[in-house]
C-alpha cells in the first residue's frame, strides 16, 4: 500500500512536467522552421494573406525566400508586386481554379512559372507573393519536413525568373 501510495505521489509530482514536452506536430514544425532557415528561407506568423486592416489573427505563417543581395529589381512592369490568393471570394480570377488575383497581377511572362510553381506546392498553401522582400508563400505548415526543400526550389525558381 505504501508503495502505491508513492508512485501516486510522484505521479502528481511529475505530470506538469511533460506538459513542457513538445507533441510530434511541434516538433516536426520546429524541425521545418530549422531547415527553412538553413535554406535562407524567412519564417514569420502572419494574418490571412487577403485579410483587411484589423482584421484576422496570426494563425498563418509566411516562409520567404529573400531577393539575393546583388540583384536588382526587374525593369518589366508587374514583375514584384502581387498577389495570388487560394479560396477568397475578393480580387479578380486567375489562370488557375480557386486562386484570385488580390491587388495586381503578375507579368505574362510569369504565368507559365507561377502555374508550375502552384502545382509542385504542397497544396494548403493559402497565397504565393512577390513584394519587396523577396518570394513569399502562406501557409499552416500542414506537411512533411521534405515539403520545405520543394517549397525552397519553387521560390527559388520564381525568384530567378522575376529578377533575372
């Protein structure tokens, strides 16, 4: 009886402390965010990607691919700023189903590479960016950890395109 009593104890004891534990989810996001950054990919909570002002919570995370730091912004119009948005009701329609363009869209000479990027991407991405800072995509990080070395090429791909 004594004995039961003691394991018990030291049961209530111990529990909190495999609350600090991380869940094989966490653990796995933590190991993705490690190799995004490996690969010079910024990692950021972020609000919906069509989200107005003061609307939406951080419940989406922005992995971007940062222009490379000698390269200059492309003479061709529509090249940098836009936006392609996956089941919003806002923006005009896009070459592709369920994605909106929000804002402008992109140069012609982009869709061939941004529709095969689209494709390769694992499929909860929410949005795929190119703003000042670099190539961006939104996202819940619904995947595997060899998902981030695909997001990786595809970003860097659109990248060298955009700023040849």
């Amino acid at each position: 009886m004594t004995y039961l009593l003691i394991a018990f104890v030291l049961a209530i004891i111990l529990s909190p402390l495999m609350w600090f534990r991380q869940s094989p989810r966490q653990k796995l996001i933590t190991e993705m965010r490690k190799e995004a950054a490996a690969k010079s990919i910024r990692v950021k909570l972020s609000k919906p990607a069509d989200a107005r002002e003061g609307e939406g919570r951080l419940e989406y995370v922005t992995y971007t691919l940062p222009w490379l730091p000698d390269s200059s912004a492309s003479m061709e119009p529509r090249m940098e700023r836009w936006l392609l948005v996956k089941g919003t009701r806002r923006g005009d329609p896009s070459n592709w189903k369920d994605w909106q363009w929000l804002g402008r869209e992109a140069n012609d000479a982009l869709i061939t590479p941004i529709g095969y990027a689209l494709e390769k991407l694992p499929k909860n991405v929410l949005a795929l960016e190119a703003c000042s800072e670099g190539v961006r995509i939104y996202w819940q990080e619904r995947a595997q950890l060899h998902d981030v070395q695909g997001i990786f090429d595809h970003l860097d791909r659109l990248r060298e395109t955009i700023r040849k």
